[in-house]
C-alpha cells in the first residue's frame, strides 16, 4: 500500500484525470463530426435527393401540374376567407328583418310591430293581475313590448339553425351518392331540396331557384352561408366553390366534409353533456336566494317583509339581485363553449 501510495503523487493523479477528460472530449468531437468527415452524411443526402428527383420528363410534368394546382387551391382559400371575413364583420350586426328571415318567419315589419302591440297588451294584463302595482305593470308591459318579441325571434332563430346542422350531413350524403352514381352537382342539390328534412330543403331548394335566374351554382352556393351564418354552411360552400374552380374530385371532398360536420355534431353533444352538470349546478346557485326568501316568508313573514318595507331593505335587495346578476352572467360564460 506504501508503493501505491507513493505512486499515486498529486502530479500522476493530475495527469490521469487530464488525460481522461482528453479521451471524453475526443469520444465526444469524433460522435458528433464523424458522419461529415467521413462523408457519410453527403453520401446519404445525395442519394435522397437522387431518388426524390423526377426520373422521367413525364414525372417533371405531374410535379409542377400538381404545384400549379396546389398554388391555385391555396389562392381560392385566400380570397374566399377574405370575402367570409368581410361577411363576418357585416353579420355582427345583423338588422331585425334579417334575423326573421334566418328564423323562417316570413313577417314583415308591420307583422312585427303588430306582435310587439299583442305581446305588450298581453304583459300589461298578466301584470297588473298579478300584482297590483302600477310600476310593475309598466315594467311587464315594457318587457312584453321590446323585450319577448325579439327573443321570440332569436330563439325561433336558434332552432332554425339546430335543425339546419342536425340535417345537413344526411343532406351531403345524399350528395356523394349521387356524384358517385355520375350525377352532377345540380341534379343531386334537386334532390336533396326534394327529399331532405326542413329548413336543409329549403336552403337547397332557394340554390336551384337562383340557379335558374342565371346565377352560377359556386355562387348561388356561396349565398346560403349569408342566409343560414354557420361554419357547416361555410365549409360546404368553400368545398364546392373550390371544385368548381379548380376541379378534383368532389365526392372524395364532400364525404370528408361530411365526416368532419358528424364530428362536430357529436363533439357539441359531447360537450353539452359534460357542462350539464355545470348548468344545473348554476341553476339550483341561482334558484336558492329565491327559494329561501319563499320559505323564510312562510314560516317568519314579518321577518322578511323588513327588506320590502324599509329603504334600507330596498337597498339591500337592490345590491343582492345586482350581485347575483353578475354571478350568472360569469358562470354562463364559464359553461358555455364556443368552437
């Protein structure tokens, strides 16, 4: 052990881990620049691109057919996002008259004013006779005015649209079996505005009515997105504008589209079934301050009737229905979803 020891003097020891870091280092230089200083590496990069080039005049020809044609579909898709986007920004602010027309209603303004009158004779009745007070009568009547008829038609609207996407991928089958069959495009859309399910048959029936007012089938297409303002209406329109353009095949396309539009169909029936229990719990959250104040009433009516009677109270019920607004309003926006 003394031998050894002598041996190992702080000089050899220093030597011994320089050397070793020398031979890591070296291991470490040669891994990384062996490839390229062997010639392996531009070996292998030449015989990808040797097979990659085209071999015959013929394969030279399909390769810049093919990127013509990819250039051409990619400027079809900027210039038809740009005119969507343009419509977007118009449909943000959509007029009344526009908005019936969506909801399938086919009024007119008059219509409309006289079931604004009717609703507003109606609220007035229901609230005096349900309370009394001359306030509360104005605010129903002000509600049953300008309040009811416009939801009335945003929710005849909204159905509308539900019943539209709950159709049209069976509509867009109908297509791809059709183009399939060695049918064109605007015999199948004549089909699908004979046999589908309302409001799809009217949509396609208002595409073969333009068609015949001399309107080309892209553009008449093109419209039914200004009429029914959904995504599933877009991609339909996008994917026949692009064909008509610049060609390919059609069935291929509308049959991937209609598996994207089923996709999105069960992904929104997925979602409202994973944010319902969000909703019933914000529902039962907002329904107990009004159940409790109901139970409180019964059992100790001249406790309650203190908020009612006294401006204090007034204040108090104020700045709770204020709050419990603000709290609806947050967890509606945190179990709605938009995709």
């Amino acid at each position: 052990m003394s031998g050894l020891e002598e041996f190992l003097t702080p000089q050899v020891t220093g030597i011994a881990v320089a050397g070793l870091v020398m031979l890591a280092v070296a291991g470490v230089i040669f891994s990384l620049f062996a490839p390229s200083l062997s010639g392996t590496k531009r070996r292998d990069q030449r015989m990808q691109a040797v097979a990659a080039r085209p071999q015959t005049e013929k394969q030279r020809k399909l390769i810049r057919d093919d990127d013509r044609r990819k250039k051409s579909i990619q400027d079809q898709l900027k210039d038809f996002e740009e005119r969507q986007k343009a419509k977007h920004d118009r449909q943000q602010k959509v007029p009344l008259k526009v908005k019936m027309e969506q909801a399938g209603l086919g009024w007119e303004m008059k219509h409309f004013v006289i079931f604004s009158i009717v609703s507003c004779l109606i609220f007035l009745v229901i609230g005096f006779l349900a309370s009394g007070n001359i306030w509360i009568t104005f605010a129903a009547g002000f509600a049953g005015a300008l309040g009811f008829p416009r939801w009335y038609v945003g929710n005849k609207r909204k159905r509308r649209f539900n019943r539209f996407l709950e159709e049209l991928p069976n509509g867009v089958d109908i297509i791809v079996r059709g183009v399939k069959a060695g049918l064109p495009l605007g015999d199948c859309i004549k089909v699908v505005a004979r046999e589908s399910r309302e409001p799809v048959a009217t949509e396609f029936r208002k595409i073969t009515e333009t068609q015949i007012m001399g309107v080309s089938l892209a553009e008449a297409v093109a419209k039914m997105p200004e009429r029914v303002p959904l995504a599933e209406a877009n991609f339909f329109a996008i994917v026949v504008a692009i064909q008509q353009k610049a060609g390919g095949g059609l069935a291929e396309a509308l049959g991937n589209l209609s598996k994207v539009l089923r996709g999105r169909k069960a992904l929104k029936g997925k979602i409202k079934a994973l944010s319902s229990e969000a909703k019933s719990s914000a529902m039962i959250i907002g329904a107990m301050p009004f159940g409790v104040g109901g139970i409180i009433f019964l059992i100790a009516p001249d406790y309650i009737m203190m908020l009612f009677n006294t401006t204090a109270g007034n204040i108090i019920i104020a700045g709770c229905l204020f709050w419990m607004f603000i709290g609806v309003m947050v967890m509606r926006h945190m179990i709605n979803f938009d995709f």
